[in-house]
C-alpha cells in the first residue's frame, strides 16, 4: 500500500512540476517557438505519450510539435473530420488517422477551435492526476500552452490595433494642420477648396499663401503614399513650399529645391504630384509649373479655356529633374482656375467608367462664371450622380481660384 502511495506522489510531482515548468515559461513571456519547445521536451521527459502531433489552427493548420510518427504522415491529416469535436475522442476506424493515432485532443477557447492534438500509444495510470483518463494531463497541460500563446496573440493584436489608431490620429491630426484655416472671399478673389479623403487619412494637400500685398501663391498636391509616413513627408514638403515662396519667385528653382528635398529623404516609394501658380495683381502675370499632376483648367476673361500642362515629371524620383519648363501668362487680370487630384477624373460608375477629363472640362466650362464654392459644389454633384453609389477609389481635392478684376 505504501508502495502505491509512493509512486501516486512521484506521478503528482512530476506532473505537477511539468505544469509548473510549463506555466513558468508563460509568465517569463518567451516567445512561441520557445514554448512549442518546452512542451514538447516536457511531454517526451514526463508523459508515457509515444505518438504525438499538435495542430494549430493559423491562418490554416499549422504542425508546431511532432515526435514518434513522420511529418510525412501530418501532412496527410484531413482536418474536416476533426473540426467540430468538443471533446477528447477515439479516432474512428474508419479514417485513414487511426493507422497512426488512437485520440484526437481538441483545444477550445470561448467555444473557438485554436487547436488539435493526434496521440497514440499513450500509457494507462491508475495514480495521480493523470488516472481519470489516459489523456486526462495531457489535455491539461495542452490547454494551459495553447490558451497562453492565443491570448498573447490576442495582446499583440490589440496592441498593434491601438499603436495603428494613434498613428491614424497623429497623420490625421498632421494633415489637418497642413490645410490654410481660412481662404479668401472678397470682392477681387474668392478661393474654395473641397476636400473628400478616401479614408481616414488621405495624400492630397493644397495652400494658398499671400506672398505680399499684389502677390499669392495657390497650390495643389498628391502625395503617392498614405498614414502618416505620407502624412509627414507632405508636411515637410508644405513647410519648405512656404519658405521657398518667401525666398523667391522663381518657379524653376522652387521646384528643383522641392524634388532635391524629396530625394534627401531615401524614401524612394514616395513621390508626389505637383501644381503651383504665382499671380501677381500688379503685372497681371500668373506663372505655373506643372509637375506630373492632373493638368489645372484656366479659365480667361473671354471664356477661353485652356490645360495647364507645362513643368516637369513628379517630385522626388528622379535627381536631377530630366527636365522643366514653366509658363508665363500675361495680360490676365481676371481669370478662373480649377485645380483637382486625380480622384476625381478616376470616380468610377457600375459599368467601370471612369468620370473622365472631358466631364470637368464641360462642368467648368458651364459653371465658371459662377462663384468658386458654386463651381465646386456643381463638380460634387456631377461625380456623385455619375458613380451612382460606387465607392471611391482615392481621395478628392477640388481648388477652384475666382480672381476678378480690379476696378
């Protein structure tokens, strides 16, 4: 009798002292790979489990431990059967497993499938924790492993899910800065902007600046990439358009200074499109560069309109610049100006058409002698109706510039 009380105490010792080994490696947070392998090492030192083949359920059927049959044999395991047990079970003769396995163990967390555990020749004991079934431990211990590692898996979601909504909020809150807080509306200009992200944070960005009393800047750009590596490269292409402006009027060298920024950044998976235009009331002069954007509609006094296509390729793919040009246009002293990104002309309806070029050429031709916030909201209107409730591809920038004469 006190023969069989001893082993019943080394039997609970040594499974205890596994669990505990397996418990502590949990707690000292080691990585997957490393708790994989003190189960593993546990069950061949401690447990009489000859057979043994873990299972568990990734982004499909992942073998983690294996020891006593081939892997060979694993790969041949046809999950199916399996998938809807909730309990230790005998494998059916009739499946091909039970040549290799005895017992399937399931694994369920909240009702949820994390894994299946195939044992064969697995030792009776009518002592210690293990004796109300031969596979009574070693689901135990199987569980508290696989549980663990889901719930870490589970933490690191939910960090990585909250580390993406800050870094959400902060290019959010970067883009929003980027943005003038308020336009001009007066009798000689009015300039309205209409901004539609595809997502909650989008690349395009435009400015207005006043550069002196007779002289203003307007802008619109399209950066390539999103979140906040995007939202931070178009800051820093905003703060260095605004002192460019300051420093001089010269487009060439404004462009050449942005794209050699650009290519100081190493990031060569982001580039942007570009529009600028200096109008100066004074001279009547409005001079633009066009660097691989949509090209801009003016609009003359005389109701002409024109594309506004010459400058250069993007900014910040190639160093130097293969080539560019700027324009000088003369004699404007009133004109109309839409300015839009790409999102626009690229709105699709069901059948795949996109709104296309020649839609905004005719929207604003109808609509220029309207105000600038009219003009816009008319495009609005036409692209909505024409998707007819498909989704946006990409974000929308509308910039339409209203200059009027001076009396």
């Amino acid at each position: 009798m006190s023969s069989e009380k001893e082993i019943a105490s080394n039997l609970r010792e040594l499974e205890l002292n596994s669990l505990l080994e397996v418990t502590e490696a949990i707690n000292n947070n080691l990585p997957e790979d490393s708790l994989y392998k003190i189960y593993h090492f546990t069950l061949l030192a401690n447990l009489k489990v000859k057979k043994l083949a873990l299972f568990v359920l990734e982004e499909k059927w992942e073998n983690k431990v294996v020891f006593g049959v081939q892997k060979s044999i694993c790969d041949q395991i046809s999950f199916t059967s399996f998938e809807n047990l909730d309990r230790t079970s005998a494998i059916d003769r009739n499946f091909k497993e039970s040549e290799h396995f005895e017992y399937v163990i399931p694994v369920l967390h909240k009702k949820k499938l994390l894994a299946l555990v195939f044992i064969a020749d697995v030792a009776q004991s009518k002592v210690g924790i293990s004796s109300k079934s031969p596979t009574t431990f070693l689901e135990a211990i199987t569980n508290i492993l696989i549980v663990a590692i889901e719930n870490k898996k589970l933490a690191r979601k939910q960090l990585e899910q909250e580390a993406l909504t800050r870094e959400l909020e902060i290019a959010q809150q970067v883009q929003q800065n980027l943005f003038p807080k308020s336009l001009p509306q007066s009798d000689l200009l009015e300039i309205d902007a209409v901004y539609r992200p595809h997502h909650n944070i989008g690349g395009d960005y435009y400015d207005y600046v006043l550069i002196d009393p007779d002289q203003y800047m307007v802008c619109i750009a399209d950066v390539s990439g999103k979140g906040v590596p995007a939202a931070l490269m178009m800051s820093n292409f905003q703060a260095s358009l605004r002192t460019l402006v300051r420093q001089t009027d010269d487009l060439e060298t404004i462009v050449t200074e942005l794209n050699y920024q650009l290519n100081g950044t190493g990031n060569a998976d982001i580039f942007i499109t570009f529009f600028v235009a200096l109008y100066n009331r004074e001279t009547h002069e409005l001079r633009y560069a066009n660097c691989g954007h949509n090209p801009p509609l003016l609009v003359s006094s005389t109701g002409k309109l024109r594309m506004l296509t010459k400058g250069t390729t993007v900014l910040g793919m190639f160093n130097p610049l293969p080539f560019i040009a700027t324009e000088v246009i003369c004699d404007v002293d009133s004109f109309d100006l839409f300015c839009f990104t790409d999102g626009l002309t690229e709105a699709e309806n069901l059948d795949g058409s996109e709104f296309g070029e020649e839609k905004v050429e005719a929207i604003v031709a109808k609509y220029h002698d309207q105000s600038a916030s009219d003009l816009n909201q008319k495009m609005l209107l036409a692209v909505e109706e024409f998707r007819e409730g498909k989704a946006y591809r990409d974000d929308i920038t509308l910039l339409a510039v209203k200059q009027k004469p001076i009396h």
